[in-house]
C-alpha cells in the first residue's frame, strides 16, 4: 500500500509528537489488538481502556490526537467513527496537512489497482503520518465494529439486499461477521476480499495439499482452527456443528445438495456460481458487498485487475490471425481427461490468446482417446496442479509419443500457490498470465513474477516470498 | 449340426469385425492402409510410405484396445455363462460373488494412495480375488446348502466392500482422487495398452480352454446335484474350480476394464435365444457374442463422439433392443 505523502507543517508535527508522548504506551496496544479481534467483546475492553485513559490525563477536550482532512460530506460519519473509537475526544478537521486524509475523491497513481482503506461506499482514508493511533483508527474504521457504529449512526444500511448466483433473492444484516465457507472458491473470493477474519469454518481449494497448507498458515494464523472440511463440504452439512458456531450466513456453491435442509433450519444460504469469467466477476462483486464498503473496493480492484489484465493481453496479440494462435490442449487428472467448452480453463485460455483444442465439448472434464487428441494436433499441453496429474504422466507414456507437442516437450503444468490457478478463483488471473506467457512469450510483455507479486500482496495481504515467486512462475 | 454352423458363422462375423474395428476412429485412416499396417509386423515393406502416426494408432492404440475389448468380452460372457449354470439361476453373473465390488474397492484404495495405473490393475485384481475368497471361507461357518450360503456370502461381502469403496470416496480429496475413483467405477476401455492386456490375455485365454474342456459338464452341474453324483462327478468340488478360474478372468477383465456390467448377465441369455441351453454350444456362442458385443459397444464409445461416451450409457441402449429382437423371433426353451 503505498500512499502519496503530503508534507506536514511543522506546527502539527510538533503538536503530534506532544501528544503522541502523553498518551501511555499500553492505549495503543490495546487498540491495535482490538482491531484484529473478532467479535463486538473487545470494543467494550477497549471503550474501559479508553475511559481510564481520559481520567488518568484528565483533558478530555481539545486531545486530539491527530488531524484530520476530509471532504465536507464525509466529516459527520469520520467524527462518528473517531469518537466512537476515542470516547474522550473528538475529531479536529484541517484545511490541509492532516494525519488522516478521507476522501471520495483519490486517484490511484500507479498502473494497477491499489487498495484504500474504504469504510463508506468510495470514501478512502489515506494515513499521511506514521502516528500508530493513524493507523489504529483506520483498522478501526474498517472493522466489524467500524462497521456497527456507520450502522447505528444511519451512515450504513442495517441490511442489505443482494441476489446470489442461483436466482434467489436474500436480506443480509450486517455487518456479516460469522460465516461459514463449504465451498472452496468461495473461501477464496473471502480471503482476496480481506475478510478472513469473518470465518468461522471453511472448506479450502488447494489445502490438502502439505505445500498449499503451509503457505495457508504463514497467510493466516487462524487458518488450521477454521478448515472445515470435516463438517462442511459441498454434500455434508453437519447441522449440529453448524448451530454450534452460529453463523450470520453460510456461502456455498449452488450445486451443494443441502440447501433445502439449511434454508428449513433457518439458515441464510448465498449460493455461488462462478464458472464463467464474467460469473467469477459478479461473485466476487458479491462478495465484497456482504462484508461492506472496504471488502466492496478491494472487490472493484480485483475486477478492473482482472479486466485490466486481459485486456493488456488482447491488445497485444490482435494482430495475430485466428488461425496462427496456439493450440492447448488442458487435460485433467487422468492424460485422457480433458476439459470441455463449458469449463473455466477454456475461457482462461482463450483470455491468454489461445485456442483450446477441446472446446467443442460439453459438460464437465471430457473422457476422450488418443486418436481423438491426434486430431486436434495441440501445440502445448497444459496439466493443472492437482488430482494427481503431472507433465510425467504424459511424456513418460508411449502413446503420447505420437504427439508432436510430446516429442518437442511442450507439455506444462500449471502452477498454484494455494488455490490452482485454472480454478474460477481470483488467482485464475495469475493463471491467464501464465499461460499468457507460455505460449506467447514473443509478441507479448507480460511478467508472471510482477503479476504474481503485486497479487499475492494485494490481494491475499501475503508477503510472497522470492523462492515461492520462483516456484509459481516457472515455464518447464 | 445346424448349431456348430450357427457357432461357425458367428465366428467369421467377429473376425470380420475385428477387421473393420481397426479401420474405424477418430483419426481417419484407409482400410487397405489399417491392413498394411496390421501384415507389417510380418513382412515390413508392407508400411511403406504410411505415415508414422496412423502405424503408431493402429498397432500402439487399437490394436490392443480391440484386443482387450474381445478378452474382457469373451471372459465375461463365458464366466457368466458358467455362473448361471452351476447356480441353476439364470439372474446371475460372475458378480454374484462380490469380486467386481472388491476390485472396486481395491482400485479405489490404489487412486486414493495415488498409484500408477498398474498399480491399480494389480490391487483391484487382488482385492477382486481377496472379496471372493472372503465369501468363500466365510460360507463355511455355516453348515447347509453351500451354494446358497455362498451366494449369501458373496452378497454380504460385496456390500462390505461397497461400503468400504463408500468410505474411501467420502475421505478422498473431491478435487483429485474422487473423480478418478467414480470415473474407474464407471468402466471404460480407454486405458488399455499392450502393457496391461499382457495379464488380461494371459488368464482369459487360459480361462476360456478351460471353461472350454469342461463345457459339457456344465450341463450335468446345471441339473440336480443328485444326478450329478449319479453321472459320476463330484458337483461341490467341480463348482469350486470353475467358481476360482472364472473368478479369476473375471478379476484380470475389471482390473483393466473398470466395471462393466450387463454383459455377464444378458450375453449368455442371448446365446440360449440363438443355439439354445445346450452348454456344448451355448458356451462358445457366449465367448463369442460376448466379445462381439463389447467390441461394437465400444466401437461407437470411441468413434461417435469427440469425448468417450460411458459403456454403461450404450450398453442398455443397443443391447436391450437386440434382446428383444431375438426374443421376438426365438422359440428356444431356457
């Protein structure tokens, strides 16, 4: 996250630094931890703190401990929101120069996206000093309890109204603080939302496997406590444990088999489907709306990543013919197993500048011979990164020598980190960029590494590390 | 007489077939070129100017898949066959036992351990023989009509080994390994290479010279267990060995195959409606319709369409409709 600073005139700095040694030390670790604490408990401990604090300096006016720069129609919910937070003070707003800038009206310099702290729908609040209250305050803002107060003060709507991908027509309170995930993309679209910690149980993508575990662990901490694959998956719906946890709502996909039994017990059930790019946009528009403003432009920055990203491709290779585009075949866990014209690799594929050979099919993963695969002739064969497949599988049978993509080694397996890239998931635009890359690395100038990089920490907040980057981006 | 000339000419007609196999696929090559390519292993000039790729598919791709067809085929006809026979029932087939529900479990726990595709022909044929021996020995805790006991057996064991197949699908990862489990239980003939009709060919070949030499005692255990004895043969110990080798060829076909079922049931009633109950005759008319059958089932599985389209789906739909056909014009006696 990188936000423009603006110098700050000496007289704040100065007035920033007084009060910033005044307050005791123990104040501001209180509330960062609160931050990042579920459930409304902490605010209370916090709210105690606070009031200890305002006797113990006994100046309960004019202890501002920043300033504050907001447009005029942002400054009733930003002094709703900071005297919420700092019981005993309230909020001193500037002309210019502010520690905290909040604005409906900043553009993002650089070439992709970046994420702003968004706490009412395209108002962003900028941190213009390194104070930690700054900082604390806007983890605040954002929060579930950020988010409670916006509610009750009349800035948020107590609940809203969204259609899930399945048609039906849902009223969700917020703020959506306990949910429980039984569908792996879903969890996925979740996590690239920043609302992690709004999840009680959830089934992974990618996780079973030791690697994808480990790097699930380092991303969040809560991870090995909420995979729930043992109670929740797309056929089991274990009732009991459900109640146990109380969900606000369950998200799934809309071929799970229990929905009648959870919508009987009461429980609010978003069904998605995302199998089509334009699906996966609409889901993770979605998404973002039920964890609220924040989680809401994060999802809008995935979009215009997404669309960004494909378009960048496009362009680049319209002047080749259709004719001349490469060939990929994607073929699944067994070498004979390919996928058919309704699944997603077909659109991440033709996204990247590719035909896929196998698009005439229908239905799910397609069982074809050989021969079959002969006609189509591919120029590169394609595995994904789960279910046993592997580029041996391939090379190491005799009678795929027949190919020529085999005998010129151009087969390839894709990469994941956690979630497989040629799932309708958000890394499924690292995806198209790889494949983008593989198969047209000479008249395109896209980098797997930078795309990788700037997803990873963007959207997953996961500081990807060069070993894992080298091992994403690999084309062998 | 009349019968060995029906048996005769059916006989022509599959090697017909399996000349005409060879000639259709996706990939389009001409019949003299398919038979080129078939002498050239004989006298080599024969391929000359052939490109690599169609001698490549016809001798490496479908050669050995209509070869394994014909095995499987043959081997479940006739296992069939003497099943009905010696369990007088003509509802059963070479399943009754369990041994398709223990290669399913045992091909399942290799997916699920990620084994390579001959690791899961030999554990599926493993646990097929295992859930057959199970029965087997299990029948003997209970003194009284063995067959019966042992069809029971088989029953129980072949639940057992569902439930146990049930299990495996519930802790596989839905991602990897469940699709593969459903997809092997499913059947297809897709896999087969020279590398796994080698044991396939083997037992069924040695499995049908036996069920062969020993045709005509299928009739007499196909009577009561009385006149058997009266005849001069030991029945329970006659129907033990045809029960083990037919188990056997059973094993090794659903080892590669996956589970193929119907033609173990209806092939052997198709026989009946064409040479009748005579076993000297319904049992060659057997390996024959059974191979025939799976080989134009699979024919239209691999040719009609750009993906495979499942056994299961084409067998009902072609079978049922031949089987009345000749029930229509038979008036053969069961």
């Amino acid at each position: 996250m990188k936000y423009k600073s603006t110098h700050l005139t000496l007289a704040f700095l100065i007035a920033g630094t007084l009060f910033t040694a005044c307050m005791p030390i123990q104040k501001t670790q209180t509330s960062s931890n609160t931050t990042k604490e579920l459930d409304g408990q902490p605010t209370n401990v916090q709210r105690e703190m606070s009031e200890n604090i305002s006797e113990n300096t006994e100046t309960p006016t004019s202890n501002n401990r920043f300033t504050i720069e907001a447009d005029d129609e942002l400054k009733t919910s930003v002094a709703i929101l900071y005297e919420a937070f700092f019981p005993d003070d309230t909020a001193m707003f500037v002309e210019n120069g502010g520690d905290l800038v909040v604005t409906k009206t900043y553009e993002c310099p650089d070439e992709r996206p970046c994420i702003l702290p968004t706490y009412l729908p395209e108002s962003v609040m900028i941190q213009q000093s390194d104070k930690t209250d700054v900082y604390d305050f806007i983890a605040f803002a954002i929060s579930i309890e950020g988010q409670q107060q916006l509610i009750d003060a009349g800035e948020l709507l107590p609940q809203i109204k969204l259609d899930d991908q399945a048609g039906s027509t849902l009223e969700i309170p917020q703020p959506v603080s306990r949910v429980i995930s039984t569908y792996g993309p879903a969890t996925s679209f979740i996590y690239s939302v920043h609302a992690q910690d709004r999840l009680v149980s959830a089934s992974y993508l990618g996780a079973r496997d030791p690697k994808g575990a480990a790097v699930m662990e380092k991303m969040d901490s809560r991870f090995p406590e909420i995979m729930g694959d043992k109670f929740f998956t797309q056929t089991d719906f274990n009732v009991e444990q459900a109640a146990v946890l109380n969900p606000d709502l369950i998200v799934t996909s809309a071929r799970t088999s229990w929905i009648e039994a959870a919508d009987q017990l009461g429980l609010d059930v978003f069904l998605f489907n995302a199998e089509t790019p334009e699906r996966l946009k609409e889901a993770m528009q979605l998404t973002g709306k039920i964890f609220g403003p924040h989680s809401a432009a994060i999802a809008d920055a995935w979009i215009s990543y997404f669309d960004g990203s494909i378009t960048a491709i496009q362009d680049q290779i319209a002047g080749i013919p259709e004719d001349q585009r490469v060939r990929v075949l994607f073929t699944g866990m067994d070498p004979l197993k390919v996928v058919s014209g309704d699944m997603y690799q077909t659109d991440i594929i033709l996204a990247a500048g590719g035909i896929s050979v196998s698009s005439e099919l229908n239905g799910y993963w397609n069982d074809v011979n050989i021969e079959q695969v002969v006609l189509w002739n591919p120029d590169v064969i394609i595995v994904p990164p789960y279910g046993g497949a592997s580029v041996e599988a391939i090379t190491e049978s005799s009678e795929w020598q027949i190919l020529v993509a085999v005998q010129e080694g151009r087969v390839y397996q894709m990469p994941k980190l956690v979630v497989p890239w040629d799932t309708p998931a958000p890394d499924s635009v690292l995806g198209i960029v790889w494949i983008a890359q593989l198969i047209n690395s000479e008249s395109i100038n896209i980098d797997c590494v930078t795309e990788a990089e700037y997803f990873y920490n963007t959207f997953y907040n996961y500081p990807i590390t060069a070993e894992e980057l080298a091992a994403i981006c690999k084309f062998e | 007489m009349r019968k060995w000339i029906k048996i005769v000419i059916s006989f022509m007609f599959l090697l017909i077939l399996f000349v005409v196999s060879l000639t259709l696929g996706r990939y389009k090559i001409g019949t003299i070129d398919v038979l080129r390519v078939l002498f050239s292993p004989i006298y080599l000039k024969l391929a000359n100017g052939i490109p690599d790729i169609a001698r490549q598919l016809v001798l490496q791709v479908r050669l050995p898949r209509i070869l394994g067809a014909l095995f499987i085929g043959a081997g479940l006809g006739g296992s069939g066959t003497a099943f009905q026979a010696i369990f007088k029932n003509p509802l059963v087939d070479s399943n009754i036992l369990g041994v398709t529900s223990g290669a399913g479990f045992g091909a399942a726990l290799a997916l699920l351990l990620m084994g390579s595709s001959l690791e899961v022909q030999i554990s599926a044929f493993i646990f097929g023989l295992l859930a057959v021996l199970l029965a087997f020995f299990g029948s003997h805790l209970h003194k009284s009509t063995p067959l019966l006991i042992l069809t029971l057996m088989g029953i129980l064991i072949g639940s057992l080994f569902n439930s146990l197949t049930a299990l495996l699908k519930y802790v596989a990862d839905p991602l990897d390994t469940l699709p593969a489990i459903t997809f092997w239980l499913l059947g297809s003939l897709t896999g087969i290479t020279w590398q796994s009709l080698f044991p396939l060919a083997i037992i069924t070949v040695l499995g049908i010279v036996f069920l062969w030499l020993i045709r005509w005692r299928l009739n007499i255990l196909s009577l009561d267990d009385q006149e058997a004895k009266t005849l001069g043969l030991d029945p329970i110990k006659m129907k033990l060995i045809i029960i083990f080798i037919t188990t056997l060829m059973t094993a090794a076909a659903v080892s590669v195959s996956g589970v193929i079922g119907w033609v173990g049931l209806v092939i052997p009633h198709a026989g009946r409606l064409f040479v009748g109950p005579d076993h000297k005759y319904l049992l060659p008319i057997s390996l024959i319709f059974g191979g025939a059958f799976l080989l134009i089932i699979d024919n239209i599985a691999r040719t009609l369409l750009p993906g495979e389209i499942p056994l299961g789906v084409l067998s009902g739909l072609i079978g049922v409709p031949i089987l009345i056909a000749l029930l229509r014009r038979s008036k053969t006696g069961w």
